[in-house]
C-alpha cells in the first residue's frame, strides 16, 4: 500500500510528459499543414516602377544587379504623412552634410508606402523633387503588405553596397549610422560578403522597467525568453527598426524570409544565423516619439488598439511594449480619429494613377495576415486592462513557436535566393 503513492505519481509524471510530447507532435503537425509556401516576390504592374522628380515613370532596379551606390535607406511608412518630413529632414541633413565632406559617398533613400490611407507618398514625393530621384525615390504599394512585405520591397529595388532599415518615425537618430557602419567593419572579414549590424535599446532597459509594472516587466521577460529559446539567441533586441546590411547578406536573408507582419525582425535574425552571418549587436540613441493620430480600427503589425509609435507603422502601445526590445517604452497617445474622406484632394490618387493599370484599385487595403501565421488578433476595447498584452503576448508566442516549428519540419526552408516575377 506505501508503495501506491509513488507508483502513481510515477504514471502521473509518465502521462505528463506523453501529454507534453503528444501537444509538441500535434502543433508541429498544425504549425505544417497551416504553413503556407513563402509569400511570392511578385509587384503589382503599378510597383515595378518609381516617378522621377519630373513625374515620369521610370523602371525600379533589382538587388541582383551590381551596387552603384555607397548607402541605401529603406523607410517603410503606413500613414506617417506628419511624422515622415521630421525624420526625412534629420535623415537628408546628416547625408547631404556627409556628402559634402566627402564628395565619394553616394545614398538614395527609398519611401516605402504601405498602402497608406493618408498622403504619406505626396509628402515623401516632394522630397524627391526637391533632391533629385537619383537620391529620393517613393514606391507605393497597391496592396498593405505589412512592415515586413514593405521593407523587402524597398530591399530588392536598392542600389547600395550597404543597406539601411530605418523607422519612418524618426525614433533612432540617424547619424547612428556610423556606430553601425563601424559595427560592421569590426565583423570583417565578412563571410560570403555577408554581415549585420542590429541597433540595440538594450542599454535602456533599466530606465525602462522603473516605468512599468512588475505584470508588463513579466511578460516582456517572457517574450525575451521566447526569443531566445526557439528563435534567436545572443541579440537582447529583435525589434529595433535601425538594422544596417550588406547588400549580400540583404538579399540571402530577405529571398528567404516568409514573415511580413511584426516578427520579420526576429525571422530575419533566424535566417541570418542559420546562414552564418555575422551579427553585431550596437547601442543606439533612442527618444520616445510623441503620436500625433490614430486610427482605430486597424489590427495590423502586433495587436489592436492600435497607434502609432515605434514601429514606423500601426502598432499599439501595449503590444509595442512587450516587441520593443527592452520596452515597454512608455507611449504618449492622442486619439484623433482620422476622417472617414481620405486623401480629400486626391493627390494621392492622381500619383497613384500614374502606375495603375486597368482593374487595379488604388486602395491599399488592410491586410491582417501578412505572414499567414494565424488569425489576426482580437482588438479588445479595455485600455490598460491586463488581458490585453498578455493575449498579445500569447499571439507572439505562437508566431514565434510556428516560426521555428516550420523550419524544423521543413514547411519552411532556407537559401532559396529568387527574383522578382
């Protein structure tokens, strides 16, 4: 009789861990049937070609083709009309003046436009035509592809020999470019032509845990855990938009990445390992932007209740919180409700129009699914309610988890280098 009690925390242990192993071997089942093939590399007729600053298209070049450029800036933008000209200014002030003192450094900046509902693509035009198109080129996208999908597409039309991310809300300052750049000569010599150099809020993190409550410091510490337990390891922030890349190690990394929502970044990093790419880890100035609008209603990029902060596009603040590297930063909303007329004086559309071809609707859309790695999230109306991220949390945790289960059970494999259709 003593011996019952042992012998039934023994089957006890024994079905817990069958249970645990039948739970693994059921969501890698679910993880692979659900994987769908990696998203095609395929433009609209309308974006395989940019207006030059006297409104005439001209076809957009390939990554495959040899660098003409020094330094190539891709900023994806969703509805970032009055925070783009603020980082666009810092951005060109830095690049001219450096140009200036040395006359060999050559840039473009790429404006991703994710479909945006406002003018952002106006603004950002007349960028162009105040500089040139030889430095300011503008892609609008028919269709919302998510942050991912937009930086990739401004990814493969680049022409330079190093490739920079950055974030259209102007968070990183940008003359941190050099920390990155001379992160990524330390790594020479470069593998294949391949390295990576990832700004870091990490050394932020001390500030911001003092600002948050021991639930949200939980869970961002789970989501680091998560990250570096079945994605990546040895990078403390994922999430920083301000990533600078060799041309090579652009295009190896972003012909295989599937993900076009919030996790690209962590994809991203996951592909570079397997690849081998070196990876430096580098602190960059951070400052928490202030959101000006809002517009509810749109569960794009990590969550609902959405706004607009660090992410360059619609995120939300508690969502943000637990992604943003060592956040949650602390976010300073203004709910404005945009008008339901967008574009009022069809600008937009008329620059739009120039690349559309017949059928094709000038609507970006909102599109929730971008990496087809699930539903897209509930938005609850509670602010502040603590059910809120911790159900963000669990979505992140099962896009994390799907996102290594399908390269472990070969739904998703790597190294498929491809062009365009």
């Amino acid at each position: 009789m003593a011996l019952l009690p042992l012998q039934l925390a023994a089957l006890g242990a024994v079905l817990g861990v069958a249970l645990a192993i039948a739970a693994l071997i059921l969501v890698s089942l679910v993880a692979f049937i659900t994987a769908t093939e990696m998203p095609p590399l395929h433009r609209h007729e309308a974006e395989r070609f940019f207006l030059n600053s006297g409104g005439q298209r001209e076809a957009l070049p390939s990554i495959a083709a040899a660098p003409t450029k020094q330094l190539s800036v891709v900023v994806p933008s969703y509805n970032e009309e009055k925070r783009l000209p603020v980082m666009m200014d810092e951005a060109l002030g830095y690049l001219e003046e450096r140009q200036k003192q040395d006359p060999t450094f050559t840039y473009e900046l790429i404006v991703v436009d994710d479909g945006s509902e406002d003018q952002t693509s106006k603004v950002a035009f007349k960028y162009c035509q105040k500089y040139g198109s030889d430095k300011i080129r503008v892609i609008t996208l028919v269709k919302n592809r998510g942050k991912g999908g937009a930086v990739k597409m401004g990814v493969f039309s680049s022409r330079g020999k190093k490739i920079l991310m950055a974030d259209a809300d102007g968070a990183t300052k940008f003359p941190d470019v050099e920390k990155l750049e001379k992160g990524l000569d330390e790594l020479q010599p470069w593998p294949d032509q391949m390295a990576i150099a990832c700004g870091s809020r990490a050394h932020l993190q001390k500030e911001s845990i003092a600002q948050r409550s021991y639930f949200r410091t939980l869970l961002m510490y789970g989501f680091h855990g998560l990250v570096w337990v079945l994605c990546v390891r040895g990078i403390r922030d994922t999430q920083c938009g301000f990533k600078l890349l060799t041309r090579e190690a652009a295009r190896r990394t972003f012909s295989s990445l599937h993900v076009e929502r919030w996790a690209f970044d962590v994809e991203l990093l996951y592909i570079a390992r397997s690849l081998r790419v070196p990876v430096a880890e580098i602190a960059v100035n951070w400052t928490e932007i202030e959101v000006t609008s809002a517009q509810p209603g749109d569960n794009r990029e990590r969550g609902a209740l959405c706004v607009q902060v660090v992410s360059g596009h619609q995120s939300c603040d508690w969502a943000a919180s637990l992604t943003a590297g060592p956040g949650p930063w602390p976010v300073r909303m203004h709910r404005q409700d945009s008008p339901k007329g967008r574009n009022r004086d069809g600008t937009l559309d008329r620059l739009r129009g120039v690349f559309m071809s017949p059928g094709s609707s000038p609507s970006g859309g909102h599109r929730t699914g971008g990496d087809r790695a699930g539903p897209a999230c509930v938005q609850p109306r509670v602010s502040g309610s603590k059910l809120v991220p911790f159900w963000s949390w669990l979505q992140m945790g099962r896009d994390l988890l799907f996102i290594r289960l399908r390269y472990m059970t070969g739904a998703w494999k790597l190294g498929q280098t491809r062009k365009f259709d």
